[in-house]
C-alpha cells in the first residue's frame, strides 16, 4: 500500500517537474540576451539612445507605474482590446456557426466575407478614425474588424470538418437538430474555435498598438508616440515589453481554457 501511495505521488509530481524543465530550457535564450544587453550597455559597446540598458527600462517603468501613468493608460488599453475582441470574436463566431451549418447561408454570405477579408487592415484605420473620430469607437471597431476573421474562419472550418459518420449516429440517435449543434458540433469544432481565439487575441493586440499610434490621447500606444517624439526609448521598450507581457498572458489563459473544455480527449 505504501509503495502504491509513493509511486503516485511521484507520478503526481513529474508533470511539474517537466513544466519546470521546460521553463528553465525556455529561459535560457531570453536571459541571455538580456545579459548580455546589460554588458554592452554598460560598456557603452551600443548606443544608451537607441538601446538602453535592461535596468534603465526597468527603472522607466517603475516610475511609469509610481507616477499613475501606466495603470490609467494600461486600463484604457485593456478595456478597449477586450471590447473589440468580444465585438469582433463574438460576431465571428455566430456567423461561423451559421454559414458552417448552412449551404444555403454560406452560398449567400461568404463570398461577400471573404471580399472584406481581403481588405487591408491598415487602411481602413484612416478611415474609421475620419468616420468615428480618435474616440474609443474607432479603435474598437478597428480591433472587432481585425478579430472576426480568424473565429469565422476557424469555426467555420471546425463544422465542416466534423466527421459525417458521427452526424449518422446522431441521426440513428434520433438527435434534435438542436441537441445535434450543442452535443455534436460545437465539442467537435472546440479545437478549432480555440485556434481562432488565440489568433484573434494576437490580432486585437497588433490592431489595439495600430490604431492608438494612428490617432488616440491615451493608452500604451498614445504613450509610446508621446514617448517617441521626446526621444524616451526607455519608455517606448516599456510599451513593447507590456504589449508582449500582455499578449502571452490572455494567450496562456486561453490554453488554459482549452485544456479544461477538452479534458475528455485522450
């Protein structure tokens, strides 16, 4: 017994010992960069203009966030990112579910989609900020535009690619259409609903840094403009890093996510 007890906790103790594992492997490289940019600072080998030291950047946003500046200008940020995310994601979604479950509704939708897609991100920006002014309406819109494709895509993709001999077991099953989408596809498409979020994520961060440079008078992007017409690098690396930082952690969450709605898969 107490050798049955012992084998399982060490069995219970080796996946943490392998995520250590690979975030100590995972951390070499960056460490070393850093290091190593460290050295060459303070040697004066690279320009303290161009590129200031790691310790400078974390001095710049120590007093970013002493000062009130970074958490205002982080919330507006954030506040704008998660509302086109769930504008944008959320109609990317539902209409994915449509036209996926339909022939008749993607023969009459998703050519005219795809047209859209095929605009440039980038230049609807001038025009949502001539439409909408340099309010949060225009960037939100901005971000919506930029995350509705990868979720309609991929969800879409995700419905088709349910395997038909499992619609034939609903159907001997007697399956509603309804208990058909909750029980059949929309488990089936989850993998694929989680690609399109992540990379949706991605986009709304990109978009969010986009459209507060474009035109805005707060947020990160306002700050790292402001910032770089004073010449402040310190402060314009403290927005690239936030906006890394930031976008890893709403990327883990939904990894996180995923591995709870499909913890029923081997």
């Amino acid at each position: 017994m107490g050798q049955t007890t012992a084998s399982g906790s060490a069995g219970a103790r080796k996946p943490y010992r392998d995520k250590l594992s690979a975030l100590a492997w995972g951390s070499i490289l960056p460490v070393t960069v850093l290091v190593l940019w460290q050295w060459l600072g303070d040697r004066e080998l690279i320009s303290p203009l161009l590129f200031p030291t790691p310790l400078v950047i974390l001095e710049s946003l120590v007093w970013m966030w002493d000062s009130g500046m970074l958490a205002e200008n982080l919330g507006t940020s954030v506040y704008r990112m998660l509302a086109g995310f769930f504008l944008g994601g959320g109609l990317g979604l539902l209409l994915g579910l449509f036209v996926g479950l339909s022939r008749s509704v993607e023969r009459l939708l998703d050519s005219t989609i795809q047209m859209v897609r095929m605009i440039p991100h980038i230049s609807v920006t001038f025009l949502f900020v001539l439409w909408f002014g340099i309010g949060d309406t225009s960037k939100i819109l901005l971000i919506a535009k930029g995350c509705f494709f990868p979720l309609y895509i991929y969800t879409f993709l995700g419905i088709r690619n349910t395997d038909r001999k499992l619609f034939e077991v609903t159907r001997v099953l007697a399956y509603s259409r309804f208990k058909q989408i909750v029980r059949l596809v929309l488990p089936a498409s989850v993998p694929n609903i989680v690609t399109g979020v992540r990379l949706s994520l991605a986009i709304a961060w990109g978009s969010l840094v986009v459209a507060e440079m474009m035109g805005a008078s707060s947020g990160l992007g306002f700050v790292m403009m402001d910032a770089r017409a004073m010449s402040d690098t310190p402060t314009v690396f403290v927005g690239i890093a936030l906006f890394t930082v930031l976008g890893v952690i709403t990327d883990a969450i939904v990894l996180l996510a995923e591995r709870r709605l499909l913890a029923w898969r081997d």
